[in-house]
C-alpha cells in the first residue's frame, strides 16, 4: 500500500499554528514526507506525537524531516518528543539523501526527548549554524552503515551549546564537529558542551573533528564533552577518536578541546590504526580517558600538535602485540602523557609517562616506561 504524501497538509497545519502563536503536535501514527521535508517557523513549540516519514526521490536532493527551509535566520524554536520519530525510507535511490531533524540558521532552540529512527541515509539530527540552544535526552539512530551517515553533526558557525543524556547508533561518525566545504568559510564554532553520552558508531568514529581544504580560516575551540562511552560496533573500518585538521595550511584552527571520564573501545574495527588520531590541534586535553583496543597501531597517535595533555588507561586487547610503540608523536611541543597499561583482561600490565616542555624536531615511539 503506498501511503499518501502528508507533506502540504501538515505544512500548512504548522504555518496555522506559527501565525497563531500555539504549539503544534505532530498526530499519532505515521505520516510520509515523499515531496520535501517540513520547515519550522520563529517561535515554534513542535510536539513529536507521530513518526515523520523521509521518502523523497532523488531529484530533490539532500532534505530533513523537519528543519528551517525559510531562508532566512529564526529563532526560538522548541522541539519535544512525545512518542513519534523521524524515520528514514527503507529504499535508497541514487541521489537521494534522508536527514532526521535540521536545527539550522537558529538561534535559542531547545530539542528534548527527540528520537531519530534509520535507516536514515544522511544525519540523524544536524546542528548547522545555529546558536544559543540546549539538547536533552535524545535517541538518535541513523542505521546505514555509510559515510554521511553521522548521529548528531555539528556543522559551520555553532555557539553556545549545551546537551546531556544522549545515545548514538550511527552508520558513519556517531558525534562529529566539521566544517568541511563552501558553506562554512572562515566559521567559528564555539562552547559546545554536552555531557553523559553513548556514542556508538558502525564501522567509522565514535567523535570526530574535521577541517577541510576548502574552508577558509575555520575555527573548533571551546569543545569540552564529559561522560562519553564510545565503541565500534560493526568494522571493518573505525578510529573512536578522530581529531584530523586538514585546514591548516590556510589557518583552520582546533584548539581547547577536552574530552573527560570517556571510555571508547576500538571494538569490531579490524584496519591496522590508532585508537585515537590528532593532527594539527592545540590545547587538547584528554582527561581520565580510557582507550581500548588497537590493531598493529597505537592507542594515541598525535601529529603535530602542541599543549596535549593525556591522563587515564589504555587496554590492548590483542595478545602478544609489541609494547614499544603505545603512543607516537610526530613533531609535537609541550605535551606531557601519563597512562596506566593494562591487558584485555584489565590487569594492569605497566604504564607509560612522557613529557616535554619543548618541540620534538623527530618522531617519537613511547613504549612501557615500568612493568
């Protein structure tokens, strides 16, 4: 049975209620998007009774469930969740790409109780150039085991934001910071501070910050996240850390980030690698980290990157790997890295301590300093 498009009307129910003043629900049940998504207006209070059904073709492109299609800036928008989702197509045709929720050029926006259901072919919820808002006690799935795929995708010029209590089950990165192409020339995302996460990711990251080549003087500074239980779940393919600044070279900055109390397993990954990879970031603190698993790699590789400071455990989870190379620095100044070496087991096996107040004009192989 081929459902109706409920896109016009339920459209038109949300303008009735935006010109009004009043919040609207979404109905219980399920209600398919085939033509575009919905676009919320200023001051909308959304109640996600029924599930948002992303079935559109390939020949609209890349659309939310529900986002700003105003073209313009908004602000004040509230979204709750009472039930419903926003689900993706089962089908997959060339072109099309299915996102869940889009807060995007908004500011003050709060997002609470929301839930995301696959196989959403493109972010599960996307926070894109907005500021000013606070996410809570979300469920983000976004099931298709494929790059674009991300859980919650902080993109271009984001301030000022808050959230806590949220689970991740992603096909690509499960939580990711990027700014990554034309739409985010010289932006700057800044204080973004989320807490008590489960960030699980099929076969890619877990977290991941990202410049590109094509973004001007991009700036990531200010990230702290706390609470964070991360894993690779599926592989062959993963990194549960990824801190990869490839804007360098025209002045793209990641700096002041901290990551605390995380545990983020290597898990179903099989490619030879780093559990955690940083290039070119400054003032990045991994505080009472623990970081499981490795294949033929190290727990942290770090390429030229200053004011690293590593604090926790690492697990190998593999018998009989060398422990000469647990931690490899290239080219980094001012780092000082104090870890506790433990078996698959947990027993604890030795530890590992390195400091430098200086800039390394080498690459460095840090292995057990005891066992």
């Amino acid at each position: 049975m081929a459902y109706p498009d409920m896109t016009a009307t339920l459209q038109a129910a949300l303008d009735d209620a935006a010109g009004s003043r009043l919040p609207f629900t979404i109905p219980p049940g399920g209600h398919r998007l085939a033509a575009t998504g919905l676009g919320y207006a200023s001051n909308a209070r959304i109640v996600v009774g029924g599930d948002l059904y992303n079935d559109h073709g390939p020949r609209v492109g890349t659309l939310y469930c529900l986002t700003n299609r105003s073209g313009k800036r908004l602000n004040n928008v509230t979204i709750v969740g009472a039930g419903g989702a926003f689900v993706g197509a089962a089908s997959d045709p060339a072109g099309a790409t299915r996102k869940g929720l889009g807060i995007v050029d908004t500011d003050g926006f709060t997002v609470i109780g929301v839930r995301t259901e696959g196989p959403l072919t493109g972010f599960a919820m996307e926070i894109k150039n907005a500021a000013g808002g606070h996410i809570n006690g979300l469920t983000l799935n976004s099931g298709v085991p494929r790059p674009g795929a991300d859980g919650l995708h902080f993109f271009g010029a984001c301030s000022k934001v808050t959230g806590s209590n949220i689970a991740v089950q992603s096909g690509d990165d499960a939580l990711s910071f990027t700014s990554e192409n034309q739409e985010s020339i010289d932006a700057v995302m800044d204080r973004i501070t989320l807490t008590t996460m489960t960030l699980n990711s099929a076969s890619f990251s877990c977290i991941k910050f990202y410049t590109s080549t094509t973004t001007g003087k991009a700036t990531i500074r200010n990230v702290t996240l706390t609470g964070i239980k991360g894993r690779i779940t599926q592989g062959p393919t993963g990194c549960p850390l990824m801190m990869q600044n490839n804007g360098v070279a025209q002045g793209c900055v990641i700096d002041r980030v901290t990551i605390a109390n995380a545990d983020l397993d290597f898990g179903a990954a099989t490619q030879d690698g780093p559990t955690a990879y940083l290039t070119d970031c400054s003032n990045v603190t991994l505080r009472n980290v623990t970081l499981r698993g490795r294949r033929n790699g190290q727990f942290i590789r770090a390429v030229r990157c200053s004011g690293l400071r590593v604090t926790g455990e690492v697990w190998d989870t593999i018998p009989g790997n060398p422990m000469n190379d647990l931690v490899q620095l290239e080219y980094c100044s001012d780092y000082d890295i104090d870890l506790i070496v433990r078996s698959a087991s947990g027993a604890r096996i030795g530890s590992l301590r390195v400091s430098n107040g200086g800039t390394d004009t080498a690459i460095r192989y840090i292995g057990m300093t005891d066992n």
